[in-house]
C-alpha cells in the first residue's frame, strides 16, 4: 500500500503517483465547519477524513522568551489561521495588541465571515541607522526549545506514513513586520543595508532553528518550507536588480542550510512570481506555491510548460473566484484540470491557492477533496 509520504516524494521526484497528492491550507471558520461536518474534535481527524497527505510542524511552536521580553504581557499560545495541525503559535497579548517572537504588532480585525490579524504598530519603523537597529531587543536561539518536536511528529504521524514539512520562516515578510512595508520598500532602493541587517540578524535565528530542529526531529523531516511574499499579483514588489543584489543572497545561505541536512525546499510567494523562478531553480527550489492562477503569466498550463521539468507545483485551486463563487460542478472542472495539466508526470501537490477563507462554502471545499478527482 502507497503511503501519504511516499506519494508526495514520487511526485516530487518527477514519477506519476497513484493519484495526486494533496494538502489542505484554511482559516480557523472553515476548520471549525469541516469539525462539524465530520464530527470530530481536531484538525488531525479532518486530514485523515479528506485523504490529505502533508503535515507541518513550525519554528515558531517552539518560541520561549525570555521574562523580560514577556514582562507586561500574557503569552497566548493562539491557533494562527497558517497552521495546518492543532500547533501552538506563540503570541503575546499586551491591550489589544498580538505580539510575536520578533516584536512586530497586530491587532484582531472583523470581517464578515471571521476574524484575522493585521499589522498595526512596526516597532523599528523610525530606526535612522544600523546603530538602531544594533540597539533592537532580537531573538535569539536560545529563545526557542525543540525539545517537544519528536513528540509532536510522533503525534502527527506515528506509523511514519504522512509527508512532513518544517515551517522555518520569512527573511523579508518579517522585516518589513518590524520596519513597515512601504518604508522597507523605499529602504531597498535608498538605504539597502538596513534591510539587509534586519535580514542579517533574522537569518541567524532561522539557521540556528533548522539545525535544532533537524536534530530534535530524529529525522524525519521531509522538507524545508520557506515563504516570503516578493510579488503583488501583477508583478514583482521591487526591480529584479534589487531582489538579486539584496534578498537573493540571504535566501541563497538559507536554501543552502537546508540542502546540507538533504532537505528539499518549498517556497511560498503570492502572486506574479513568473520573473525569479529561474532564481528559485538556482537556488534550489523544489516545490511552489501557493500558485495564484489569476495572477499575471502564472497560468497552469505555462508553468507546466516552461518549468515543470525542474520544478513542481502546490496549490492553484482558485480562492478567490472558483471557490467561493463557483458552483460545486465548477470546482470538481477545476480541480480535474489542474490534475491533469500541473499532475501530468508527477510534480504537482493539490491545494488551494491560499488558506481556504470563510466565504468558501463547505460543499465547495468538500467537492474540491473528492478522492475521484485525483
């Protein structure tokens, strides 16, 4: 019998499984509605219930601050929309303020269908020079413990039959969380070694992280997953000169610390990512996502096209028309499109092109994980 693992890693590798793959990504109201439709009291039963083949495990479970850090604060360990597990996230509440490890600050907004954090304070947002920066109160490593990831995967996975992936974390999303995004933008163009010291010193934690985190996992890691949103959905969020000069090489000592532990990279960008893939096969990107189809020249069938020999695929089931708007016979189409065109020979994982949002309807979502499909 094909297991979840070894049916990712043959798509991975090229090979045509037994049947495409999937993973499932959601906001928290959409769990609670597959909970409910299936009756069961965690996420771990409505992965098994949908046949979903990845799992996750993520750096920031295992953040410990010091006291000093926490002082005035309650640490929230809150179920983030990212996590794909029941995994604690590490939050410090201060007002109405969410805090994480890095110190950037949000606050809970209200929408319709649920409730999500967005930016509110950028706590080096009026930092003049490197000295400033030098002066921040940074994480280090030994704010992290990862003396609980054996125990966590055990959970996850006890006969060893799902796939893996270790979430190591952004260079640029968290700097510009710290420094704010227009001002980093405008950093990059006129003052490019401010964002290159607060990738500097983010990049330290992460690398020291997936060392302890490969060693505390006994092996059984499958895969680096590393994201850093470069793109808007018609094009790029700075020149292809300024993400070579600056970002690229940050990336390139993080991609490269993952391949030494033999570990394959998936890297999440949004958007209209078409003009760096040929970047991310050099620096050894294996898997894609989350693949925004509607975005500008990231269609499937020219993805599959121009990259699908070097490169493979995860995600691209529509969020923000097919699924929430489309009729469930819409998304079984859609579905089935995308599995023979990005799963042609292997290289493709099914997922949405984002966290699942609460405006899906449940029938949508469950047409979309119908094993016939796949």
């Amino acid at each position: 019998m094909t297991t979840s693992r070894n049916r990712v890693l043959t798509a991975l590798s090229h090979r045509q499984p037994d049947r495409t793959p999937v993973d499932l990504l959601a906001v928290p109201s959409i769990w609670d509605k597959l909970m409910a439709h299936f009756n069961v009291h965690n996420r771990e039963e409505v992965l098994r219930a949908l046949q979903v083949d990845c799992r996750r495990v993520s750096y920031d479970s295992y953040a410990i601050p010091p006291e000093r850090v926490t002082a005035g604060g309650v640490v929230d360990w809150t179920d983030h929309p990212a996590c794909t597990t029941t995994e604690r996230v590490y939050r410090l509440r201060k007002n109405d303020r969410l805090m994480d490890i890095w110190g950037a600050c949000r606050r809970l907004a209200e929408n319709p269908f649920g409730v999500y954090e967005e930016l509110a304070e950028y706590p080096l947002a009026k930092a003049d020079s490197i000295a400033d920066l030098a002066a921040y109160e940074w994480p280090s490593p030994d704010w992290f413990d990862f003396s609980g990831l054996s125990a966590e995967i055990k959970e996850l996975d006890s006969a060893g039959e799902v796939h893996i992936r270790y979430r190591i974390g952004s260079l640029f999303e968290t700097a510009w969380s710290l420094r704010g995004f227009e001002q980093t933008l405008i950093d990059l163009a006129e003052s490019p070694d401010i964002p290159g010291y607060l990738m500097d010193r983010i990049l330290e934690v992460h690398l020291a992280n997936l060392d302890a985190a490969v060693r505390a996992s006994g092996g059984r890691l499958d895969m680096v997953y590393y994201y850093d949103d470069l793109a808007s959905m018609e094009n790029l969020l700075m020149s292809p000169a300024a993400y070579r000069r600056i970002i690229k090489p940050r990336q390139e000592k993080l991609l490269e610390a993952a391949r030494s532990y033999n570990l394959p990279v998936m890297y999440h960008c949004d958007g209209s990512i078409i003009k760096l893939i040929p970047d991310l096969i050099d620096l050894g990107v294996t898997l894609l996502n989350p693949i925004q189809v509607n975005a500008r020249d990231m269609s499937a069938a020219s993805l599959k096209e121009k990259f699908g020999d070097r490169l493979s695929f995860h995600g691209g089931v529509d969020i923000v028309n097919l699924l929430p708007k489309g009729t469930v016979e819409d998304v079984r189409q859609g579905v089935k499109d995308l599995v023979n065109i990005l799963g042609h020979d292997g290289g493709y994982i099914l997922a949405p092109s984002h966290h699942l949002q609460g405006d899906t309807p449940l029938e949508n979502v469950l047409a979309m994980y119908d094993p016939s499909l796949r």
